[in-house]
C-alpha cells in the first residue's frame, strides 16, 4: 500500500494520506501488520543513463531526496536496497512523477527492467498521519456499518482521484443477497466514527444514498 494519506474531508470534500500497502496485498488481509509500504511504482525508462520515471505515491517531505534508503521490489523478486542518487521533477501531463537516478542503475536497459516495480519503506519509517487523516492502509480492510442499513462490507480501496477519495466498499453474495459494492464519499458529514485500531467505521448515511452509490454483482 502507499504512504499517501486520506482527511475526513467537510461538505462533501476530503482527502486520504499517501503511502499505501502494496495492492498485491488482499484487502482482507488488512489486520496482518503491514511490513513495508510502497512510496512509488516504477513507469519506465527515461533518457539514455538509467534514470527512471516514477509515479509517486507518498507525501512525505524528502522521500525521495539524494542519499534516501528505499526497497526496491519488482514482481518475483525478493526486496533490494536502493540509494537514490538523484531527483528532479519530469514535466509532463502526469503531475505526481519524478525522474530518479538510483546508484546502480546506469543504463536504459537495466532502468527498463524495473518497469512495474515498486520503491518501498518499511513500515516504521512512516510518520505519523496528520491529525484527522488516516493513511490507506489504515482504512483498507475496515468493516462498515451504517447506524440505520447495518453491514455495509469492507473497505476494499481508497479510490483516488474520486471527487473526496471515496471508499471502495465491498460485500460478498450471502444467501439470495448479490455481492456488492459501494462508493462512499469519506466526509465527515456522513462518518460517525472511524476506528482504526478497531478496524471499523461506523457511517451515518442519509437515505437513498447507499441506493445510489451501490452496484449488484
């Protein structure tokens, strides 16, 4: 998962903390303690002289600065240590892109190697989340109840880029019940409780809203 971090947004507005479990860890899994977080995806190559292109999934300041220790895991491979030994933001349409140099790495062909790989941290190495922001995993893998409809399912992403970061939340078919899915807008007009530690959220939502956010499978 990211490092990235969600606000309990106001009026129907709201944001979520960077740094995320990787997604290749179920959301169900959510209570296992999470070892390592991923503060980037490799995109690619960029140039000649091994730099790299990297889709950044962290906010926390200097995370990418020369001289910072990474884990760097690519699919089938066990995590490597990585140095980066430069940065510099890459002007394009994607906003939230850097271009690295990692000391090793210094050619296009090993840089294209990376593709899809993931810069992680350990666990420890994040800081806490700002006061009233929960960081992904923190919330990935959380029951929800409704004070009025009951189970609701579990939070299965933090959907980014959503109008608010809404959450993902996913219940399997039991019994003549569909499974389902809904997209919760996390404001705190709608939110009468988040326990982190208890993995739950407790929702107050307002009629016919769990009607319009949902879809049946």
């Amino acid at each position: 998962m990211s490092s990235r971090s969600v606000s309990r947004g106001r009026a129907g507005t709201g944001k979520s903390a960077a740094e995320r479990p990787p997604r290749r860890q179920a959301a169900h899994a959510a209570e296992v303690p999470v070892e390592r977080v991923a503060v980037g995806r490799v995109a690619g190559a960029h140039g000649l002289r091994g730099e790299i292109a990297v889709d950044v999934l962290s906010d926390v300041p200097g995370r990418f600065a020369p001289g910072a220790s990474l884990l760097l895991t690519a699919a089938g491979a066990p995590p490597r240590p990585v140095v980066v030994a430069a940065a510099r933001n890459f002007t394009s349409r994607h906003k939230d892109r850097l271009l690295l140099s990692l000391q090793g790495i210094a050619d296009r062909t090993a840089a294209e190697a990376l593709r899809g790989a993931l810069l992680e941290v350990d666990a420890a190495a994040v800081p806490p989340a700002p006061e009233g922001s929960y960081y992904h995993y923190d919330l990935v893998g959380c029951r929800c109840i409704d004070r009025r409809a009951g189970e609701l399912g579990d939070v299965a992403e933090v959907v980014e880029g959503g109008g608010g970061d809404p959450l993902r939340v996913v219940s399997p078919a039991c019994g003549d019940e569909p499974a389902r899915e809904l997209l919760l807008p996390f404001v705190d007009a709608y939110l009468a409780e988040v326990d982190v530690a208890g993995r739950r959220i407790l929702w107050d939502l307002p009629e016919g809203l769990i009607e319009a956010c949902g879809s049946a499978s």
